[in-house]
C-alpha cells in the first residue's frame, strides 16, 4: 500500500495550457486528487482534427483507470489491415492489422480528435476550459505564478503545466526558443482530410517512393466519402517555414511531390481544400529538465518523441497520470512532486526516442533498390511459415517501447487536503 501524502501547503490551483490529450487527462487526474485544474486553450474549441493514434501498453492500462477505456474501445479505428501499390496502382503485398500495426490484443487506434473530445466531455463539468485564449507572460515569483493572458486577463495559480505540443509556447516563455532543444529527424510529415479517391474502407493503402512516403486510410468511423492523406518526404536540414504558414507549408508540400505519378497529382491537390491541414518537420525535444521553479512541461512540450515513435500519445496519457499522482503523493509539493515525476517518466521518454530515431530513417528509404527490398518482405511475409515468429519479434519491440514507463498504483492516495 503506498504512503499517504505528506503533510504540505498544498498547491491547489493549476493551469494547463493545452487541450488536446495530456491537457484534459492531467486535469482528470488533478481533479480526482483535489487540485483545482484550469485548461487554456488558443483554438476556440476541442481540437476534432487529426490522425490515428496508437494506444498500446500503459496507455491501455491508464485508460482503463482512467475510465475510458470502454469509450476509446467503441472509438476504434477498426482497420482489416494495409497494402503497398506500385506506381501503376498494383497491390504489391498487403498484410492483416495484427501484423500491419504490430499490435498485441488488448492494444487499439483511435482518431487523435475522438480521444481529445472523450476526454474533454469527462473532464467538462468538473475542470474550468477557456478557449480562445493563450498565455502571454508567466512570473513565477516562488510563492505562486502570475499570469497574463493574450486576451488581458490576469490571473494567479499555484502552479502552471505546458501541456502545448512540440512548439510549445509555456516552454519558449520559460526555458526560451525551441531552437535550443528541437532536433530535426530528417524528415517532414503532412496529414489532411480528402476525398476518399482509392474508395477504401478501413484499410490502408501505401505507396513508396525514393525518399517518400505516401499513405491513405479511411477508418470505420471516417465521414462518408473522405479519407487522410499522409505525406512523408525527406528533407536533411529544416525547412524555412514558420510552423503557423498554411499557405507556406501547402507550397512546400505541392513542390516536394511535383513530378510525381500514381495517385500523387490529385491527392495534393485536396490540400488546397482541406481546413485539416497539418505539416511539421518530424523531431524530436531534448531538455535537461521539464520544470523550472512552478512552472512543469508535459508530453511533446517536454520530450515530443516525434510521429516516427509512434508513442506520443500514450506518453501524453502515462504522462499526466504520473505527473498528477506525484504530486498528490508529495502533499502538493511541487518540487518533490515534479522531481519524482521526471524520475519514472525519463527512461521511458529515452528508449522511446531511440526508437523514433531508429525508424524515422525508415520511413522515407532512399533507393529504389531498398524499397523493392521492402515489398518483397511484405509480399512474402504472409506466405512464409515464420511469420508468426517475425510477428511476434517486430511486436515485441514496440511493445517493450509501449510498457516502458512504470506505472505506480496511486489510487490509494487521499485526495489533496484531507491527510492529518
């Protein structure tokens, strides 16, 4: 049984700024241990957009506490599986989901947006949302933090979390510009909503190219007709662009594939319509510390693994449960709490990013020669009488990157406020 919190002042109020997964479920937890969590939010609602996200391992697991488990279940993406094509439009090799998202049975894949709002309707009536909104200047004056807000507001909260992705404004605004801790995996990454012009219905259909990657999907729960478009191409330095330039980053991505057959032509042609439209450079975030004083990053803001992990969102969600149940377990104690939190988190966060670094340069082979490589292995893998044995090795590794962060029973824990 763990100890009960230490007698502390404890930290009550907090902000978070971000509402997308570890927003809403740090302030889940938060609220359960009795912290009074705010969300600030710059959309003017709960982002719905997105790509599919993998919840594997402690994800699961934290879901399951958290009590969602069964909503996310009914959410699933529910995909029969996947295949590459030639240029000509030729089923390559196709493989079933269980290979094809190298998943164990109890792992699923949701919609980023349908996770954001299942968790958002749990937490709405017990956590304070303000959208619209952003922070404008933090002063942490060891007592508390004094806060600015973009639309003038002021406000005073005990502690403040930045919840707000790989470009992370709590982070610029406390530890200062990304450039100091973003490192650029070699590649770019685009995903946008468009017409469904392969007609698939849950599946998933790729094509590759020296240096690029293309993938089209529709899930059980797409909008009729519609399915996401992923582009991946590689780039060795960055991009001049800054990460807000829609108009910018839609040229970027026309002239990365110009040129190009297949599909290509008409698939980045839907960009121009799409009001979905997602491109960034695949990176990852290396700091020393995630917390300065009262002020504490999480998820991509602290140690974004990049899409290539495949992890980010269950690190966002074993995230905000570690950080929330460590502070409660310190009595509030900020400084204990946030300690013991990068402690469990970190190992996790590293073997991860290993990973991402690992398969990025497998995302966008180089030649054609190592593609045709790729196919053949693909094409012959279900017909070869290993296939459960390289079934088992490929998930045996994601799976060691899904369960890498220790999950404390901190359940037991009183709530904030109410140990003698």
């Amino acid at each position: 049984m763990p100890a009960k919190p230490r007698t502390a002042r404890p930290s009550r109020t907090v902000l978070i700024s971000g509402a997308s997964v570890a927003g809403p479920a740090l302030a889940l937890w938060l609220h359960r241990y009795g912290f009074v969590p705010t969300v600030v939010e710059k959309a003017p609602a709960v982002r719905t957009g997105g790509y599919k996200v993998d919840l594997r391992g402690g994800a699961i697991e934290v879901c399951d506490r958290m009590g969602v488990l069964d909503e996310v279940r009914a959410h699933s993406t529910d995909m029969d599986g996947g295949s590459y094509v030639d240029s000509a439009g030729r089923t390559v090799g196709e493989l079933p989901a269980e290979i094809f998202g190298g998943r164990e049975a109890q792992d699923d894949e949701i919609m980023r947006g349908d996770l954001a709002r299942i968790l958002y309707e749990r937490t709405r009536e017990n956590v304070e949302y303000v959208f619209g909104d952003s922070v404008a200047s933090l002063h942490d004056d060891g007592a508390g933090v004094d806060v600015v807000f973009d639309s003038g507001t002021r406000r005073r909260f005990d502690l403040v979390v930045g919840a707000d992705g790989m470009h992370s404004n709590t982070r610029r605004l406390v530890f200062g510009d990304e450039r100091h801790y973003k490192r650029h995996l070699g590649a770019y990454i685009s995903i946008f909503t468009g017409p469904n012009r392969l007609d698939l219905t849950r599946w998933e259909t790729y094509h590759a190219r020296p240096n690029k990657l293309i993938s089209v999907y529709s899930t059980s729960g797409e909008t009729a007709g519609t399915a996401k478009n992923c582009f991946v191409f590689a780039a060795p330095t960055e991009l001049a662009c800054a990460h807000r330039d829609t108009a910018a980053q839609k040229r970027l991505l026309a002239d990365a594939f110009a040129g190009d057959d297949w599909e290509i032509p008409r698939l980045i042609a839907d960009a121009a319509d799409a009001d979905d439209f997602f491109f960034d450079s695949i990176a990852t975030i290396h700091m020393d510390r995630w917390s300065r004083g009262r002020v504490v990053l999480l998820g991509d803001a602290a140690h974004c693994t990049s899409p290539a992990s495949g992890q980010g969102t269950g690190l966002a969600l074993t995230g905000a449960y570690v950080l929330a149940g460590e502070l409660a377990a310190a009595g509030g104690d900020h400084v204990a709490g946030f300690a013991a939190y990068e402690e469990v988190m970190r190992p996790g966060v590293e073997l991860n990013r290993r990973f991402a670094e690992k398969f990025a340069k497998e995302m966008t082979l180089s030649s054609r020669r190592k593609i045709a490589m790729r196919m053949f292995m693909v094409r012959t893998l279900p017909k070869t009488p290993f296939k459960n044995l390289i079934a088992k090795k490929i998930r045996q590794e994601i799976q060691q990157a899904a369960n890498a962060v220790p999950l404390k029973e901190y359940a037991a824990y009183e709530p904030l406020g109410t140990a003698a």
